[in-house]
C-alpha cells in the first residue's frame, strides 16, 4: 500500500491452523499478526523474479557446479516457484472475498 492511500479494514478468514502457523512467525519476529500478514503480502510484489532467472541461468548451466548440487537447486527452485504460485492464487482469492464483501457492505472503500 502506498502510503497517500489511506488503510482499509478488510476481513479474512484463516483455518485454525494457519492462523497458529502465522502467529507462530508473527512472534518470531516480534510483529502483530496483521504485520505478518502485510509483510508476506508485499513480499510477493518484490522483484523476485530477476534474481530467479539469474539463479536459473547459473545453476541449470551444465558447466558449472557438479550434478547432485544442481538438482538440489533444481528441486528448491522448483518449490520455490510452487509457493509463488500458491501465494498468488491466495491474493486472487482475497481479492474475490474483497469484492464479495463490498458488494454486501457499499460503505466498504476498494
């Protein structure tokens, strides 16, 4: 969010463990849960997806490194890009949930 724009509540609802699993990392880091939650927002908006490609570009290089080191780094890559996509599919969602909600609540800025 930036800051000129102005905060809006928006409510989410998290399955039990989840929310554990996010107030757990909240603690951690000794923030509030919705500051986890942000934090893991804005994180999907930084530009990852340069230094993916650049990682890609070295490790997937046959010439460098030896072969159990590359599928190591395959396979994170891999998850790593698996859980993007999950993040991305979430902030749909919420943004479906968000729509939901202002059309049942006009006062609700989007």
């Amino acid at each position: 969010m930036t800051e000129s724009a102005p905060d809006t509540w928006f409510k989410l609802r998290l399955s039990g463990p989840l929310r554990a699993r996010l107030e757990g990392e909240a603690s951690k880091r000794g923030i509030t849960l919705t500051a986890e939650i942000l934090r893991r927002i804005e994180e999907t908006f930084s530009d990852t997806s340069a230094r993916f490609d650049a990682l890609e570009r070295e490790v997937f290089d046959g010439q460098k490194g030896n072969e159990n080191l590359s599928n190591l780094f395959k396979a994170m890559y891999s998850e790593l890009r698996h859980q993007r996509s999950q993040v991305q599919n979430l902030e749909q969602e919420l943004l479906i949930l968000q729509a939901q909600y202002a059309q049942n609540d006009p006062s609700m800025e989007m």
